[in-house]
C-alpha cells in the first residue's frame, strides 16, 4: 500500500472565470501552500511538483493551480499578455485563497504561498494585502521587485527569498526587495544555481528550505494557538 497521499483536482471559482487546481492534503496536515507560478507556466510545472512533493512529505497540504484560464493561457501564448498582468494573478491568489478558507476540511489549516518568477509578486502583493491571514511564504527566483516599495514594506508574513548563486541580475532585485521589507525575512543564496535551478542538486536544495520555512512558522502559529 503507497504512502503517497492521493491528489484530486478541483474548482475555484475566479469572478466569472474557472480555475483548476491539483490538491493534495497529507494525512496530520499542519499547514497548507499555495503555489503562484512563473510566467508561460501552470499547476503542471515540473519544478514546483517536485517541490510540493517534498512539502506533502513534511505533512505539508499543497495547491497547485493555474493562475489563468484555458482561454487566458491560449492568448498569452501569442501576446504574452496575461503572464506579466501582476493585478490579475494577485486577485487569482485571492480568490484561491478564499476558497480554500471556505472548505471545511481546510480552513483551520495555516496558509502559505510559494511563489516562482513573476508569480512571486502576486504571492507577495496578495500576502500584503491578507496580513496574519498568510503565515509564511516562499519565493524562488522570483521577481518581488514587480510587487512596489509599498506592497513589499506592507508584508507580515514570514518571507524567505531563494535565489541561484549565478542568477545575478535577479539576485540583486532580491537583495534591494529585502531591503525595503518589514518583515521577518531572509536571503537563501543556492551556490552556482541559474535561473532555473537546473543545476543538479539545485532544485533539492530550495525543496528543503522551503519545507523548513514553512514547517518552522506553521508550526510555531499551531503552538499559539
């Protein structure tokens, strides 16, 4: 018999619009992430499955979900449109959000959210603007720069910002994001890890520190409650 605890897909509602999502709930679950993908990507995205595959074996609950809809992915294709619409992905996170906090079996889980790329700016303007009701969060290679000055001062979750050692550029929006946030925070540089984290043994590395992250606050927040 697997001990792998079963994933079922679901429906989100979004204004008028459907969002699909895979969610898995460990047995013992102490928390619950949301994933916010990268541009041009979705819930099917190898990295972040195998990152939500390391959370579910730490009895950490995982949703990952298309941030656009079918229709929305097919015109981005060719326009790019929608991937870099941080004001549609943020109220996705939302509305994400708020559905998971309507379902019985979830809504006493902590909630968390992983964000990758440019869905980490949406992760982070929607934990501003949910406050306590985000305990922790996660970005790798992100872009929290897209986020603003005032959304990244205005944070209260928890934030660990993950970035490849040789992934300069980006590096260095991190360390100037980081900067301007009030938060508890910190900086996880993956040495000789790209963009990507394609490197061997790169993607293992930020699997592991996000699970820590998460297991650290979700636990503290069960211990004060």
């Amino acid at each position: 018999m697997s001990n792998t605890p079963a994933t079922r897909e679901v429906r989100i509602p979004a204004g008028a619009a459907w969002l699909y999502g895979d969610l898995c709930v460990p047995a013992g679950a102490t928390g619950l992430v949301l994933f916010a993908h990268g541009s041009g990507s979705g819930r099917h995205s190898a990295r972040n499955r195998q990152v939500a595959s390391h959370l579910q074996r730490a009895a950490i609950a995982t949703l990952l979900f298309d941030l656009l809809t079918a229709q929305e992915e097919q015109v981005d294709v060719h326009t790019r449109e929608h991937r870099f619409d941080i004001p549609l992905l943020t109220g996705r996170m939302q509305d994400a959000t708020a559905w998971v906090q309507a379902q019985p079996e979830l809504r006493d889980l902590p909630v968390g959210y992983f964000g990758a790329s440019t869905g980490s700016a949406a992760a982070l303007i929607a934990a501003a603007r949910l406050g306590h009701r985000i305990r922790a969060l996660v970005s790798r290679g992100g872009r929290p720069d897209l986020a603003g000055p005032a959304a990244l001062a205005a944070v209260t979750a928890p934030t660990l910002l993950i970035v490849g050692g040789a992934d300069g550029t980006v590096l260095d929006l991190n360390r100037e994001a980081l900067a301007r946030m009030q938060c508890e925070k910190r900086l996880a540089v993956v040495p000789g890890a790209t963009h990507l984290f394609e490197e061997p043994g790169t993607l293992e590395q930020v699997a592991e520190l996000a699970a820590a992250w998460f297991s650290e606050h979700m636990a503290r927040v069960e211990q004060s409650a």
